[in-house]
C-alpha cells in the first residue's frame, strides 16, 4: 500500500528530472554520499515530533533493532558525527519510507525519493543559508513549473514570538507543530488546537495569531525589529537580524521577487534551529482572485544546528542548512503534463535494429550485432530463428529504433550492410 | 552490521562503475523499471530455497506484512504478471536485502547493489540465453578485471545426472543445493553432506561425483550426447541439445574461449529451469600451477520459466532468463586497485572558485557566482566574508578546482575578472 511500480516510461521522465536536480548539485560543488537505507531505532528516535510513528520498523530476527529511514537529514547527521567530519557539501538522491496515509493522486507516498543538499560546517551567518535558497529557485525556474514562492522564517523568530505571547518554553515544540498546520487548515482551527490540546491560553492563541498572519520582505523584516514585544527577546533579535541579512545576500542573487518572509511558516520537524523555508507552486487562475492558491509544497528545508551533536559522544556540533527537493510532487506535476499533450517517451536509446530479410540467416545476423555491440552501437535484433522482415521494421517503428541494418544473402555475397532509414525508407549499402 | 556509509569517492567510483553497466545493458536494448524496496512477504516465500532465512521482515505494525526484497529478479516476475506483460527486455540497478553473515574484506554485505538484466518472453531457443553471456563477457572485458571464466550448466541435465544416478524426483533441490557447494569445500565434503544430511544413498552420491567433476566445450556436450544413461533422460537430452545451440551462438559471437561447460555449477536458488552460468575472476598467478584459482563469482545468472507463473492467478508462464552482475565485488577490487595506485578521485566536478583579495567584496562575489551558476558553470565560494586569498587558492588545489575567478577592488573599478589557472598560475583579465 502506498508504494508503485515504476514502469519504464516513468523510470525514463524521472531519470531525466533528477539528472537536472543533480547538475544543480554538482554547480553548486557538491560532492555525493550514501548511506544505508537501514539505521538503528535509536539513531531515528527523537528527531521527528509527532511523525515518529510513521516510521518502519524492521522485525526482531536477532541482532541490533532497525528501521527504515525516514529522511536523509538525519543519516546525514549520523554519517558526519560518526566518521568526524566537521565541513561538507553534500547531495544525496535516495528513498525514504513513511508509514503516513497515502495519497497517490497527489503524489504522496510511502516509499519516495528525496533529494537533498546540505552545507555542514561553521562559516560566515546566512552565505550558505541564501545559496541554499538561490538553489531551490534554480531548480524550480529550470524546471518550468510555472509560478512558485519561497516562504521563508526562522525558528528563533517564532520562539520569540511564543515567548513574547506568553507562551511557557516547554511548549515552544508544541505551538510550533500547531502553527505548521496553518497551510492546512484555517486560524480558528488552529487556535483551537492551540487551547483545546496543546493548553495554550485562548488570549496567547491571539496573540499569536497576529504574528502569523504577517508576510512581507525587508519592510517587515525592519517593522518587526522596531516591535517592541519582539525586540526585547534575544532570539527575535538574532532571528531577524540574521533575516535582514539573508534578504541582502539574495537581493545580489537577484531572487528576493520570489522570495516571501512568513510568519506562519512553522515545518513539522524538531531538529530545526534557525532559518526555515519552503517552496510552493502557484495556480494560475484565470479569474481575478486576490492571492494565487497554492499547490502545494514542493522543496523545503532550514538550518539544524544541533542535530550532528545528538550523535556525537562529546556533543560536539556541526552547524548545518539544508534543502529537500520534492521529487515526486514535481514528478506528478510533470507526468500529468507528458500524458496531457499525448508525447510518446522513447524507453530504450537503441539505435540499429539488425534484420535479415530472407531465411536461415541467423547467424548472419548474430555475426553483425556481436560487431556492432563490440563496436559501442546500441544495437538490438528479434529473438527469432527466421523473422518476417516486415515485423523487423515494425518493431523499429513501435520502439522507435531509427536505423534498420540489413544483411540479406545478396549483401552477404557482396560483403555488404544495407542500412534502412525506418522513417524515410531510403536505403545505403555499406 | 554488514551496512556501510559511502564516502563522496567510493560513491564517484561507484558511479562510474555503474554507468559503464548500465550502458551495457542499454547497448543491448533494455529498458529501466524501478519496484519498490518492500515486497509483501508472501511474494519471497518459497522461492530462495535454504536461504529464506536471510530474508529481512518488516514488523507488523498493523497493515500488510512486508520484507525487503532479496534479489531483483523475484520482484521482476511479480512485475511482469501483474502488469500482464509478456515481454520485456529490462534492466533495473537496485540495492537489495539479505541477513548474511557479512564478509565486509570481501565485499559481501548485508545491503548491496544488484545490476539485472533479463529478457521476458516466449522466443527461439537460447537466442536469449546467448545474449546474457555476451552481456557478461562484454561487462568484465570492459572493467580490465582480468582474466575471467564463465561456467555454463543447465539444470535440465543437472537433473538428468541426478536422475541417472538413481536420486529420487522428489530431492532434485536438495541434491542441486549441495552441488552448488562444491565450489567452496571438496569433493569428499559435498559427499558426506549429500549422504549425512540429504538422506542420498552412497553410490547415488559417487556416481554424481563422477559427472560433476567434467568440464569443457562442445566436446564434451558430444560425449554427453552419447552418453549411455544420461541420453536415455528426456530432460538432460533436451538440456543438452540446447546446450550444444548455446555454443554455437556464443562461437558466432567469438567468446567461447571463457566460457566452460562446467557440469559442477548448480546455483542456490530454486528458481531456475534452465541454462544456469556464473563468471569467475582468474588469479593470475606467477608460478606454474596447474589452474588459475578461482577468487569468486563476480556474475551469475540463468533460466528461469516458472517464477511469473507463480503470480499469476491463472499461472500464465513467461519464459525468462537473466544476468545480475556483482557489482560489489567487482567495486572492492577496483576501490583496492585505486587505493594501491595512490590516485586521488575528485569528488566534485567545480570549474571556478570566485575570489577576492581585499576585504569588504563579499557582495562582488555573491553577484559574479550567482551569473556563473546562471550560466551554467560549476562554481564555489568560501562561505566567508572576508576570505584571505591565499585561503581560497589553497581550497582549489585541496579539491581540484582548476580556475580562479578573481574580483578585487581594481578589477571592480575596471569591470573585468581576472581568470587565474591555479596550476600554472597563468592569469588573464577579461
């Protein structure tokens, strides 16, 4: 349940997708990993919030207890700490497995892939964090998925805005997972579960609910650093301090257009400490409404710079931004856009076709695509003793093989090939 | 235990390593299909025979039961019947599961790449057959592994030689998966497992010592063919038969030079019905000794016409046979072949790293990258404000970064970059 089959005309569209995310990857100087899909249970418990029970775990059969991984941040974490490396840029394009509801049409699943490039290592505030949000708008600009908006926020940001509406420490966590589910539901929802399950009082809950209503760029940004609740919590401060001077380094970028600073962005996840983002497709309506709906997230991605220290014995910490790319919505996205305009995907890259046109020349052929292979041609030939030369070709056109290449008993007296362009039907011997 | 992380090089290594397989396979005409990592665990039951065991199972934590898949090829044939396809010409390169006692030196592990091509369908006899070897030949040709030998066996007459030795129908699998040993322990061994723990009488088994010790060519299948007990067994008659069309593809495709007709290869698995070979790595040794040693089986494939039928509900059968090369093996020679060369492997493909010499240019650098990245160019900055510039070209000899795209106060005024090689330190303004 919740897993596919990939045939091969999906394999040959995803191939293609994540070969661009790739190269986005590679430009960027990232250097590969890989890690296990199995990690032990502990290396996973306590990194996900509420989200810890949709992961698998494997049965008993005796030795050490393992899961299946839920992401690659935390593997990646786990790799880091464990053979002490203190500076990286990485990529890594792998499955993940989530035992979450799935939702296939659109396109949520239980097994999917993630792609994810990370910076670990201490440097200079906000450069890695803005190259990871040049790269998310290289991706989704590259892959021409129409309009898009990256919603940005910073972790220290809404704790201070949970401190500053009286929100105890204790359930900074919790009003955060809270405030996550704003893209989902509507306020008085939320403010619902705020006092009804997580025991907020209703007057915190909104106050609250001003913050995060707000989005903006450097105005707000300044607004909020003259706010006077804000400003005189020392995380708030630090927050959009450091937001100010994201804003500057992806002004030079040239991206700050798509780029929104969002208060009601929360991300489910514990292990964030600092700035946060998130990229969603926007449905272009036709009609004139005030604000495009969104489709959908489709990267995401902030700053962890606590987790490589949960894994290390002494506590030591590598600071770390990232960015997760969402392969499968965009995959959906894409597929749906092949299947619309009716495009044929060619599955195989073959490029000769070896046939022969009359009777027991098998060997004939076996002796010329033995060449052929040797020789790099991708060349392919029916499994059949004495085929009919019209099937020949008409495995060419069904397969889109481009080149027939004959050897008949005149071509074999005369030492030839006869060479078939399958769509013009001109003929060369060779 | 038995997983490992891969490093940025072992997964360059790997990549390559890859690639020139999967070109190989795409070189003959396969298609990809992707399945997922989890099968249900009803779908393994019954078809690896003694190492069911090794199977990894999820638990139940409410839902299906499932269990990392084992080998490629089990969850092929579900493919194939559930999707009713009834020919496909397929390649899928995965990672797959098994619970072995790992033997890390010898790069067995419990998590590892699988490489598989088969071809599904009802075709003239051994054409297919024919084209695996070719597709394993032309694979370690390729690699420079050395010398290599590939065994050729089907279980048609494996059977027959069981038959004619007087072991009961019903220990066919049994007596086949004590063969299958032989490779690793003696003769005498095999025996004493056959007799002691098979329950086979103790001419039964000497009597199938004699045969399984023959090896050779189209010589020996004539001898066979003669054979007084083993020509009166309809299977190992029509085993032979094709044997004999088998080398005769495989002299039209020139490679019968490493290819034995070794009637000690068995295979572990249940599965086959057919043809059934593994290529071997030669040790080349200095003295003069009778047979080069065998240092294991680096690909393996064979026949195998029932699997699909077990997934369908009618039992709908579609003939196939495959190749899966052992792509880990084959990775820890050429990682121990690197490591001896004291080659450094580049683990990124960067072109440029953007550079300052003086302070306060950070916003200089971050626009010249962000053009270079527009552009296309694989390109790096220190994630530093105010970087010394020896830093920065230290970073490019440290990983391989051939140019430095200079910006300095000067070359700001002027409105050019001053390209420096960092090898030859050769430097031009443009």
């Amino acid at each position: 349940q919740g897993t596919r089959d990939h045939p091969p005309a999906s394999v040959a569209l995803r191939d293609r997708l994540l070969a661009a995310v790739v190269a986005c990857f590679k430009r960027h100087g990232a250097a590969a990993i890989d890690t296990p899909v199995l990690e032990l249970r502990e290396t996973l418990t306590g990194k996900y919030g509420e989200d810890a029970k949709l992961i698998y775990e494997l049965q008993d059969q005796g030795g050490e207890l393992l899961a299946l991984r839920y992401d690659l941040t935390v593997p990646f974490a786990r790799y880091l700490a464990m053979n002490k490396v203190t500076r990286m840029k990485r990529y890594h394009v792998a499955k993940v497995y989530r035992r979450d509801n799935p939702a296939t049409t659109r396109g949520r699943y239980r097994e999917f892939y993630q792609c994810d490039f990370d910076i670990a290592g201490q440097f200079d505030p906000m450069i890695p964090d803005a190259e990871c949000l040049k790269i998310v708008h290289e991706i989704l600009s590259e892959l021409q998925l129409g309009d898009f908006l990256v919603k940005v926020n910073d972790r220290r940001i809404l704790n201070g805005v949970f401190a500053a509406c009286g929100v105890p420490e204790s359930q900074f966590l919790a009003a955060c997972s809270t405030v996550d589910k704003l893209e989902k539901m509507p306020w008085e929802d939320v403010k619902k579960e705020m006092v009804g399950e997580k025991g907020l009082s209703p007057e915190a809950a909104d106050r609250i609910g001003e913050y995060v209503r707000l989005h903006g760029g450097l105005d707000l940004i300044e607004r909020l650093l003259q706010d006077p609740k804000l400003s005189q919590n020392q995380l708030a401060k630090e927050g959009l301090g450091d937001m100010k001077l994201l804003f500057e380094y992806l002004t030079l970028f040239g991206i700050t257009g798509k780029i929104s600073f969002d208060l009601s962005l929360a991300r489910g996840l514990d292990y964030y400490t600092g700035v946060i983002f998130e990229a969603v497709l926007l449905q272009q309506e036709n009609d004139h409404v005030e604000e495009p709906a969104s489709v959908g997230s489709v990267a995401g991605g902030g700053r962890y710079d606590g987790l490589v220290g949960m894994f290390d014995p002494k506590g030591r910490k590598v600071p770390c931004v990232g960015v997760s790319i969402g392969i499968e919505r965009i995959f959906s996205i894409l597929e749906q856009r092949v299947k619309a305009s009716g495009q044929k995907v060619r599955t195989t890259e073959t490029q000769v076709l070896v046939a022969t046109p009359q009777k027991h020349l098998l060997a004939a052929r076996l002796k010329l695509i033995s060449e052929l292979w040797d020789a790099g041609i991708k060349a392919e030939m029916l499994y059949k003793k004495d085929p009919k030369l019209l099937k020949q070709l008409q495995y060419c056109e069904d397969t889109g093989i481009p080149l027939a290449a004959i050897v008949g008993e005149q071509e074999l007296t005369d030492g030839v090939v006869k060479l078939r362009d399958v769509a013009t039907r001109e003929e060369v011997r060779m």
